[in-house]
C-alpha cells in the first residue's frame, strides 16, 4: 500500500509523518557533533601535559569551544529565518571543516592559542548545525511526538561521542609518552622534542574528520528537506525581529526557566566529562590512555541511559522521566564526592547513564508552543551551550585550590543537577500549550521520496 505523501500541516511547521532518509540523514549530524565535543575531553588531558598547564588552563579548551556556540548561536538564527534549516546547516558543515584544517597551522607553530582558535571556529560551525538541527529535529513530523524525536536525534549523540573518544585515544595518546615528571626531568631541548611529538599527535584524529565532514556536505547538500517555516506564503514570517521576539521570550516565565535549566545542565555534563580522565588518572594511578578507556565506557553509559529514556518517554510525559534520572544522577555525584576509592570513578561512569535525557528533553520542553519565535527561541537555548565553558573553569579552581583534588570538584556538576530536577517539577506543574494527539489537517504537500532533489 501506498504510504500518505508527506505534508505540511496548516501552520506550516510540523509534518504528518516524518520522511526516514531526510530524518536520519540529520540524525547523523548529532554524531558529528558529538564526536567533536568528546575530543576536546581527549584534548585537555593532552595539552595540559604538552604545554605544561593547571586545571584551570586546560579547562578553556572548554571555553574556547562553547564561546563559539554563544557568539553565533543568533547569527545562525538569522540565517534560518531568512534562509532555510538546510542552508544553515551547510554553513556548518562548511565552518566546521575549515576549524579541523586550523589545527594544521596551530601543531606547525605548536601554540596553544591557535589551538584555542580553531576550536573556537569548530564551534562556530557547530553553533550553526545545532541551532538548526536541534528545531528542526522537532519539526520533521507530529507535533505530538516533537519532544520524542529531538530525543530519537540525541541518541547519536553518543554514539559519536564513544568514536571520537576511541579515535582521540588510540591516535593521539600514545604508548610510551612522557608523564609530567618524566617531562620536568628532562633537559629543556629533551623535553621540548617530546612535547612537540605529543603536539602533533593530535593531528591523526582531525585528517579522518576533514574527509567524513566532506563527504557528509555532499549528501546533506542532494537531499531534498521541507521548509518547516510557516505557512505565511507572504514572507512576513520570515521578517528579522530580533528584539521583539527577545522581549517576548523574556516575557515567557517557562522559556527563561528552560534557558537557565540548559545552561546548568550542559555545564554539568561538560563538567562531567572534561574531567573524568584526570579523575581516573587520579584515584587509579593510570596513563592518559588507559584512563581514556574509562571515558569511552563513561559514553556507552550515556548511550544507554538515552535509549532507555526513549523507551520510559513512550509510557511516561518527558518532565517525569527528567526528574527521575536526575535525582539518579545526583546520587551517583555524591558517591563520587564522598568514596575515595576506585568506585568513584565507576559511580562518575553511572552519573552519565542518568544523563541521558537532559539536553534534549529541556530543550523540547522549552520549545514547545513558541510558534514564530522558534527559530530564536532555539538559538537562545543553544546560547545556553555557554555553560559548557564556565561551568568547567569553576572545577578547575576548585581543583587548583584544593591540591589537585578532582573528586571535590565533582560537586559542582551535583549543585547545577538539583537545579534541573526543579525544572523538571516546575514542567509537571506548568504543563504548558496542549498538543494535539493526530496531526493537524494538511494543506501542503511534498514529495521526499526523491532524495536527490535540491532545498
């Protein structure tokens, strides 16, 4: 049988079902992503031994990475609202490679701060896939199921992040290299070789990237994807009102929440991982290698803990399930904070199971209902990617202040959990604008069958 042609419904966003190809295909660029977040994990251990920096130091590869997603994160909204979801994404795609070439120069020079300004322009790539990936991920069928397919796409997430952490640590860590103390020992020219060996390790991982992005912009670039902008065929739905939509956002007590709920959230989970790796190395005595090992199993855990939240999130409304992972997760915290033995490292694993729903189950909720103010909407919520720069810096203070004690710092991520489970409470009370159990009437068709067309 036939299956009913995909069509807008009357309000112009939502479809009635969602096209698979073209649904997938932006699944993909979730892993993308993530594959460059979880580097820069495999990244912080390694320059902070190659330039000799405090925990403090290491963490703005943090910095510079989600400073990114704040500068353009309304830019890229621009783009959409006077473009398309698509050509935003190219874009990204486009800044997201020439930050991987970037890191060419910067191991040539061997200086930190180009480093810190290619990954800077990563993230400005990344800023523009995300704004629009993450909306349009809500888009692309029922309004009914919106939260539950922005949860769908956040399960490759992880599944990106786990090869990026494999690939960081069998390219750029290697056998052999030098400990801190072994460097310190060293004449200066003795240890400057090494350091520029461990340097330009980091290199292998981001060749292989440069080819997957490329290819990925081709065949991003022959598939067809529907607007999803409104069905305002005058183009007066497309004006840029930057400030009215601010003022009007401002003025929504539960889109304000949600933006704070983000900006704790992801500062806690970059946290999280920034420094799990220095954890390992701490309480088990590891390498940087076989403490990566630990991280890799701290995304599978992730991956997990957003497929089972997938499943809950067909039986149980998405506030609930929130709430019941973070309270699982700021337990782990404590245990971690706590036990000084090689458990913690474990109960931090576990923290990233509970994890799973967070990102993008505030980020569903938050946009749900916001109509016009969507595309704006969803840049401010990926503005709120920020904590993901500050939240880490916090940690390393503590870390420095406190003779090198990482387990402390861990408390840190636990304080920014409490406050996503007031948010998940706050969403059961507030359940916000009613959403249609079958989609609205069509009024616009299109034929996604031919994935080959253009925009």
């Amino acid at each position: 049988m036939k299956k009913e042609p995909i069509r807008q419904a009357v309000d112009g966003y939502y479809l009635n079902r969602t096209p698979l190809f073209a649904f997938t295909l932006l699944c993909c660029l979730f892993a993308l992503w993530g594959g460059a977040a979880t580097m820069n994990d495999v990244l912080i251990a390694q320059f902070r031994k190659s330039f000799f920096l405090t925990d403090f130091e290491s963490a703005f590869v943090q910095s510079a990475f989600y400073l990114g997603y704040f500068v353009l994160a309304i830019p890229a909204a621009t783009v959409v609202r006077k473009f398309s979801y698509k050509k935003t994404i190219l874009i990204g795609l486009f800044l997201y490679i020439c930050g991987c070439l970037l890191f060419f120069p910067a191991a040539s020079f061997a200086r930190y701060g180009l480093f810190l300004i290619a990954l800077f322009v990563i993230a400005a790539g990344l800023s523009f896939l995300e704004t629009a990936a993450n909306t349009y991920s809500t888009l692309l069928g029922p309004q009914a199921s919106s939260t539950r397919r922005i949860n769908i796409s956040q399960t490759f997430y992880p599944v990106g992040a786990m090869f990026g952490v494999f690939m960081g640590s069998m390219l750029i860590f290697k056998e052999g290299d030098a400990s801190h103390a072994q460097l310190a020992a060293m004449s200066a020219v003795e240890a400057h070789v090494h350091q520029l060996a461990m340097i330009r390790a980091t290199l292998s991982p981001y060749k292989w990237m440069v080819a997957v992005l490329v290819l990925v912009f081709i065949i991003f670039a022959l598939t067809r994807y529907p607007a999803c902008k409104g069905n305002n065929t005058s183009g007066a739905s497309h004006k840029i009102d930057l400030l009215g939509t601010v003022t009007r956002l401002s003025r929504n007590r539960r889109f304000v929440i949600g933006v704070i709920a983000e900006f704790l959230y992801v500062g806690a989970q970059v946290g999280i991982w920034s420094f799990t790796i220095r954890l390992a190395m701490q309480i088990g005595d590891l390498s940087e290698r076989h403490a990566s090992y630990y991280l890799l199993l701290t995304f599978f855990a992730f991956f997990v803990g957003k497929f089972t939240a997938n499943l809950f999130m067909k039986r149980y409304s998405p506030a609930k399930v929130l709430i019941v992972y973070s309270v699982l997760c700021i337990a782990m915290l404590a245990y971690t904070l706590s036990v000084h033995n090689i458990t913690a490292i474990y109960t931090a694993i576990g923290a990233s199971l509970f994890l799973g729903p967070g990102w993008a189950t505030i980020y569903g909720l938050t946009l749900t209902g916001l109509g016009r103010d969507t595309e704006y909407g969803g840049s401010i919520l990926v503005m709120s990617i920020i904590g993901g720069a500050i939240i880490p810096l916090i940690q390393g203070l503590i870390s420095d202040h406190t003779d090198g004690n990482m387990q402390l710092a861990f408390i840190v991520p636990l304080i920014c959990y409490i406050a996503v489970v007031l948010f998940g409470f706050y969403c059961l009370r507030n359940p916000g604008p009613q959403v249609a159990s079958t989609p609205a009437p069509a009024t616009q068709a299109m034929d996604t069958h031919n994935t080959t067309a253009g925009v």
